[in-house]
C-alpha cells in the first residue's frame, strides 16, 4: 500500500539550466567571502565540502561534515563562516539570475496529491541549508508548508544517490520504503531509490540529465545508470497522479 510520495525539485518540480545557476550562485557568493578567500579558493572548498557529503556514514549532519572540509585548516572560524553562509542565503540568493519554469501540470499534480491523504515529501539532494530550500521551492510556486518533510543540509547525515538518504528519508516520515515513490528526472541520483526498496516514476520533462552529479563516485560515473534498475513509472510529470492512483489501488505496471 502506498503511503508517501517523495519529489525531487531541481529539474523535477522546477526545471532550469543548473550549470548557469551555479555559474551565478559561486559570483554571488564571492562577495560575501571576499576578504576569507579568493575566488578559485572559495569555489574549492564549496565543491570539495559538498562532494565529501557522499562519504558521510552518519555520524554527523551533512552540515557538520561541509563544513569541516570546507573549512580545512580554519576549523576555528567555522561558527563564523557559517555565519557568512546564512547571512548570503538571506540577502543575496533570492537576487540569483536563474530562469525557471516547471513542468506541465505541476500545480494540478501537487493538488490531487494533497487529496490523497498520502505523506508528501521534497527529496531534494541535501546540500543546501533550509533557508534555500524553501527559497528553492517557492521558484515553482510550492509552499513548503504543504510538505510532510523536506530534506536539507541540517536535517540529513547522507546524500543521494546513497541508498542510506533514501532510508533516512523514509525513517523521518516514518513509513517504510516498500511503501514509497520517489519521483524525480536523474537514473542515477533518484532512480537509485529502486536498490532501497522505493517504487520509482522517472520523470522526462526535462530536457538535458547530467550523470557526473556532484554525488557520483568515479565508480558510479563508470558504471552509469544501467546499473540501476529500470523505473516502475516513466514519463513527464503531469502522469505521477495517474502513477499513484495505481500504486494506492495495488496495482504495478
């Protein structure tokens, strides 16, 4: 029986040129760091703080772990820095230059959904703390409070596409993975949900995948997504609704 269906964002529910966004975002955040790190430095430590996430096993949040790489030899400026981080994600992130649209019959899904009684869950990759998660989900129109749970960097200890972000997931809203479905684009970073025990529903609205994710090991680049078994579910986001209605009535396809 289905009782939650978890949504990935980027490129799932709101849909944009990512390589551009991070173009925009590391200028933006230059400022903010200007008199802690030159620019190539800064730019550094965010991407090697951020891909150390897939070697987390737990024993922290995902926010300790960034910033303990990114602050790598100034381990004692951390609560400072931090500071830096939120103070960016508060002022400047919402003046990012990203255009964004969303996929045909997003608002119209998300209601039915609503109506199900079923946990809704953003499964967003956790690399961003909440603040910009939530600024992250109002570019498509969402309210994080319609949400049973979003992830973020404060509130998981792993990544995708770890099966150990999946069972977390799943652990917080409390219901089993046999009893989920993750939706989102990526057959590596969400379709992995399949190896945890989740029903899956790729979707195809977007136009360009990239399978060297910030998340991938240089295994998984090998070996791709052939690895990962095939969707339950695939197709562009306006059929999850019909996709859920056949999970919840005991059916597979």
């Amino acid at each position: 029986m289905l009782k939650a269906v978890l949504l990935d964002l980027d490129n799932t529910l709101i849909l944009f040129d990512e390589l551009n966004y991070y173009t925009a975002y590391f200028e933006k955040l230059n400022h903010y760091f200007a008199d802690e790190f030159d620019p190539d430095d800064l730019r550094e430590r965010v991407i090697s703080g951020t891909m150390a996430l897939r070697h987390n096993r737990g024993l922290k949040n995902n926010l300790q772990h960034f910033l303990d790489v990114f602050a790598y030899e100034r381990e004692a400026d951390i609560p400072r820095l931090w500071e830096r981080f939120k103070a960016f994600y508060q002022e400047a992130y919402d003046d990012i230059a990203v255009a964004v649209d969303v996929p045909e019959g997003l608002h119209p899904v998300i209601a039915q959904l609503r109506q199900t009684g079923l946990k809704l869950v953003i499964a967003s990759n956790p690399i961003f703390p909440v603040i910009a998660q939530e600024k992250r989900m109002r570019w498509g129109g969402l309210d994080p409070a319609w949400f049973d749970l979003f992830t973020h960097i404060e509130n998981m200890c792993f990544v995708k596409p770890t099966v150990d972000y999946f069972k977390q997931t799943c652990d917080l809203i409390g219901e089993a993975p046999a009893e989920c479905l993750m939706v989102g684009n990526d057959p590596v970073n969400d379709m992995s949900a399949a190896q945890a025990g989740l029903k899956t529903y790729r979707t195809t609205d977007a136009e360009v995948i990239d399978y060297a994710a910030l998340t991938l090991t240089d295994e998984q680049r090998q070996k791709g997504p052939r690895e990962i078994p095939d969707p339950d579910f695939e197709g562009p986001f306006a059929g999850v609704a019909s996709a859920v209605l056949t999970l919840v009535n005991g059916h597979t396809q």
